[in-house]
C-alpha cells in the first residue's frame, strides 16, 4: 500500500507542476520499473517508517540514484500532516545524510516541485542547492499565425520550415 500511495501522491504533484495524466503516470512507472523492480526494492534503496521517540511521525525513501552507487537521492520524504511545523522535517533530512553516507554516498540529491515553497525552503535550510531548473509557460491559442511573431520593441520574426 506504501508504494501505490507513493506512486499516486507523486503522480498528483506532477500533475499539480503542469504535467498531463498521462506524462505523469509514465515518469511515475518508469522511475518505479528501476528503483521497485516487481514491486520490490532494488538492491540500495532504503524506505522506511520514521519515528520520534518510538511515535511514527512519516516516511523516509533513499538510496542510489541509478548506476552511481556514491550519488544517493532522496526519492519520497514524507511528514505525517498532523505533525509538520514541529522541525520533523529538517531532522528527517539530517538523518538521511547519515543514512546515506553510512551507506557509501558522498552526495545526496532531490527533485522538489516550484509550486512546493514550504519544502524547498526546508531543503535549502540544510543545505541543498538547486541544481536544475526547468520553466514551463501555458500558451492560449495566438491571433497571430504560427509562422509569425511580433515585438513591438524588436519588430516582425518569421519562421520557415
């Protein structure tokens, strides 16, 4: 039940980032096909219950991110919702440092979406620096033809195949 809730929240983020159903649910499964083979962990990857003096407070997934076996990711980190904003998640993150390097890794990375403020300031408070960007802008249907576009400071660009 772990790994479809796992699968569902990540496929209702990626739809929340911009994603179709469809682009969503295949990132999804194929990211799974590699680290869940037949619904199992691949050898490395660590998940896990966290607890907080012995009171499960959410979830921890890590381990190598593919063929590296010294570059780990944090693939789901999770805080039960009745307890965030009690330092949780910074302390979750710390312990998959150590996790990691325990393990071998000599960095940890994650993927976190623009529309998740709370979480990235969580990242950048221990440390995490952006490492990619990818930008994304919805078009309207344009009056102009699609062959042409102008800017009034810079005057008419066309295209031809």
């Amino acid at each position: 039940s772990w790994l479809e809730r796992s699968r569902s929240g990540y496929i209702s983020e990626r739809m929340a980032a911009g994603d179709t159903l469809a682009e969503a649910t295949g990132n999804a499964d194929a990211a799974l096909a590699k680290t869940f083979p037949a619904g199992r962990p691949a050898p490395g990857q660590m998940v896990g219950a966290v607890s907080d003096n012995g009171d499960r407070v959410g979830e921890l997934w890590i381990g190598p991110y593919g063929d590296e076996p010294h570059r780990w990711w944090v693939w789901n980190v999770a805080i039960d919702g009745s307890r965030r904003g009690r330092g949780l998640g910074r302390r979750t993150m710390i312990l998959a440092e150590k996790l990691a390097a325990a393990n071998g890794a000599t960095s940890i990375g994650l993927n976190v979406l623009a529309h998740n403020a709370v979480a990235r300031g969580l990242y950048r408070s221990v440390g995490y620096e952006e490492t990619s960007v990818q930008m994304r802008k919805s078009l309207l249907p344009a009056p102009d033809p699609p062959n042409a576009a102008t800017d009034p400071q810079e005057g008419p660009l066309s295209y031809k195949p």
